[in-house]
C-alpha cells in the first residue's frame, strides 16, 4: 500500500485555529490531506492555509465559490497560489463561470484539482422546487455534473 498518496482527508472542522492546530500537531502529512472550510477559513484565512501547506500538508480548500465568473475566476488563482491541492466551486454558477474558474488554475505553478459542488447534501426535493429547479434530484445532480464536465474541470 503506498501511503505518500493517502485518500483520507480529514476535515478541519474547528471553531478556533488553536484547536485546529493541535489537532493537526498529531497528524502526519503523507497519512492524511486536510479541508478546510469557510468557518476556518474565516478565521484564519490564507495565512492559516499557507502553514497547513508548509507543514508538508495537501489541502483541500472546500469554499464552493460561487459568484460572478471574473471573481470566481481571480478567487480560484488566489487559492492557487496558496498552494492548495484542491479547491471547489458551485456548478450552479454556470459553464462560463466554471471554465474560466479552470482555465485561471491552469496558468498557476500549483495547478490544484477544481471540482464541482451541485447540490448540496442538505437540500431535498422540495427545497430544489423552491428555487426553481424540477425534477427528481438525481437529475439536477448529473445534469450539473455534466455541465462540469464540458467545463474542463476535474471533478
């Protein structure tokens, strides 16, 4: 079993970065990848996803961007630099969003894994209704995931 490409991320779902930091003191980087989310992302911002990555870590940086295609775009590169493995954004936004998301990561040095979000796991059938979106679920999901598909991105 090769362990330099560990498939376990453990999610960083702490309210400080003192206890996210004690928590990482106890993890070895070729074991596990790290996400970090928006509530610690908040928090710590880029400074905290910058010591993650220099502690040896692969980190997936899970803030579903989801906004205009130029922000979503300058945000994706900035995230890139950061030195991220992988980010997301919300295949919600659009093709033109998700491919000039993609195309701003593969002119960085890290060129990190971009992924789609479609629907979030909390939503059910009857919220998707409330904004619009009919059918069962199931399509909604592989129809954004084929969108993300054509858009170039990696998941």
């Amino acid at each position: 079993m090769d362990l330099t490409d560990s498939k376990i991320v453990v999610a960083l779902d702490f309210p400080t970065i003192i206890q996210a930091e004690n928590f990482i003191s106890e993890l070895t980087p070729s074991l596990c990848k790290l996400k970090i989310g928006k509530e610690l992302f908040a928090i710590g911002g880029p400074k905290f996803v910058e010591k993650c990555v220099g502690l040896g870590f692969d980190v997936f940086l899970d803030l579903k961007y989801h906004d205009i295609p130029n922000t979503v775009a300058k945000a994706c590169e900035a995230a890139a630099k950061m030195g991220v493995w992988m980010l997301n954004v919300h295949s919600m936004g659009g093709q033109k969003m998700m491919s000039l998301a993609k195309e701003a990561i593969v002119k960085s040095e890290h060129q990190p894994i971009l992924i789609a979000v479609t629907i979030l796991t909390s939503m059910e059938k009857e919220d998707l209704q409330a904004i619009g979106m009919t059918g069962e679920p199931k399509e909604n999901v592989l129809r954004l995931a084929k969108l993300a598909s054509l858009s170039g991105l990696d998941g």
